[in-house]
C-alpha cells in the first residue's frame, strides 16, 4: 500500500489538473458564445447571395457558368478539409479525419486522383503523413475565422476546377448541431448543386425583380458565384470553430468532473492509511507499555 505522503502528493497533482481543466472548461464557454453568435451572423449573406445568385441563374439561362456544369466522367477530385489548430476538444477532429479518410479510399478505389488542401494545423498534420497530395493550406487561424486569410488557400482549388483539373471538389468540416452534438460532413462543393439554389415560394416572389446590370451579366454571375462559394466555405470554418468550443468545453468539464471522482477516491484511501498508520503506532504503544 502506497505511503501517506505519497498519496498526499497525487491528490495535489489532480488537484492542479483539476484547476487547469476547469479554467479551460469556462474560457471555452465563453469563446463558444462568441463562436455561435459569428456563426449564425454569416449566415443571412450567404443566404441573400444565394437567392440572388439563384434568380439571376434562372434570368440568364444562356449562360452556364463553370462552378454550375456538371462533368460526366471525374477523373480527379478536390478535398478541402477544415480541422481545429489546437487539440483537447474530444472526438472532435477524429471524427471529421475518419470521414476524409474513408472518401480518400473509396476515391482510391475507383481510380480518381485527389488534391488536397488543409484548413486547421490538425488536418495538415493527418494528411502529411498520409502522404497526400497538399495543394495548399491555412493554419494558425486564431479564435475568429479571416475570410482573406482563407481565399488565397480555397482559390487554389477553384481555379484548379474552372480550369477542368479537377472534376469535383468536396468539403469536409464539423457541423454545429448544439452545444452536445456536433457532425461531421463530407459535402460536394463544386458543382453547386441544384439543391443549393432550391428557392422557396416567399424567396422567389422576394426576389423576382429584373435587374440592371454593370458591367454585364456575365461579368455580375462570375463574380456572384465566386462570393458565394467563398461564403459557403467561410461559413463551414465558422461552424467548425463553433463546433470546437463546444467539444472543448464539454471534454474539459468531464475532464473536472473525472478528477474530483480520482480526488475523492484518493482522499478515501489516504483517510484508510492514515487510520492504520495510527492504530499501529497505539498497538505498538500498548504492547511497549504492557512489556514494562
């Protein structure tokens, strides 16, 4: 049986950890608000591009941009992949890295090449030393998601499929659900499917004045198409970081609450020994006193 300044010492040790995890489990929730009202405050602009987007589509049906024609055949994909920077939030990132993984081999199986790009110091490390193709990557993004430092990695991936490099390119990232659950996705980016655009009837009447265009139309869909796709992609990061605070604060809190159960076990088998330490210490002072 471990002595009692031994067991003393593992109760302060989880007690430290305790502190470390608890203080970690309240800034987490209070990132996690400030994550959810960023994440829901993206989502009126990329709704109002796509209504917009979708009626100009249907206004200028002579014109098909790349971003909206499907290829027949896909010989080589694209993988964006959106991860956290930092670890200690759950299941989090295995999760999402699973999901890739499994899309990366059922590509492999079908004989489709797959360029990668990496958002998130996590998933950069997973797909290195998978021995991936990494076309181009984000990391150190901070606790607020920067559009312009994300454009110059997504671009990549977009000009590789508007220049027919790549047939498809997919987007893997945690959907913030609520605060308890989160889910991974693998969802198709380019092309924008018809779903995307799918309007509905209070959508459509909102939305069905003519438009004058500056320079022309095809120069305003290009630009539209872009901008949306770049808040589609923003918008995944922002629920990813979401996602993160939230799995963050839930790990830390059973983290907290697992070292007070190992705490409150230890101080029982510290109250043990210390009880036998003293009742031999009278046993011996008793037999030493009956000797005499």
């Amino acid at each position: 049986m471990p002595g009692i300044k031994e067991i003393r010492t593992k109760i302060k040790s989880v007690q430290n950890t305790r502190k470390i995890t608890k203080a970690m489990e309240m800034v987490a929730a209070s990132k996690m608000r400030k994550a959810q009202d960023r994440m829901r405050a993206a989502r009126p602009y990329a709704d109002k591009v796509r209504n917009i987007a979708a009626h100009m589509a249907q206004a200028n049906p002579d014109y098909e941009h790349a971003y909206l024609a499907k290829r027949e055949e896909i010989k080589a994909a694209g993988l964006i992949v959106v991860t956290t920077d930092k670890g200690l939030c759950g299941a989090l990132n295995t999760n999402v890295l699973r999901a890739v993984l499994n899309r990366l081999k059922e590509s492999e199986a079908k004989g489709i090449k797959v360029q990668t790009t990496a958002i998130g110091n996590k998933g950069l490390t997973f797909l290195t030393r998978l021995g991936s193709n990494v076309v181009s990557q984000a990391v150190q993004l901070g606790d607020a998601p920067n559009l312009e430092r994300l454009i110059g990695a997504i671009k990549v991936q977009l000009d590789a499929y508007a220049e027919g490099k790549v047939d498809v390119v997919y987007l893997a990232y945690n959907r913030f659900i609520n605060t308890m659950k989160q889910e991974p996705v693998v969802e198709q980016l380019l092309p924008l499917s018809a779903e995307r655009f799918a309007q509905t009837e209070e959508e459509k009447k909102a939305y069905s004045w003519d438009y004058i265009y500056e320079p022309d139309a095809k120069s305003v869909v290009d630009e539209l198409l872009l901008r949306y796709v770049e808040a589609l992609v923003y918008q995944a990061v922002a629920e990813n970081m979401a996602s993160e605070q939230s799995a963050r604060m839930v790990a830390m809190k059973a983290a907290s609450d697992n070292a007070k159960k190992v705490i409150d076990e230890l101080q029982l088998v510290y109250n043990k020994t210390r009880q036998a330490a003293i009742t031999k210490e009278i046993s011996e002072i008793v037999g030493g006193a009956a000797a005499v």
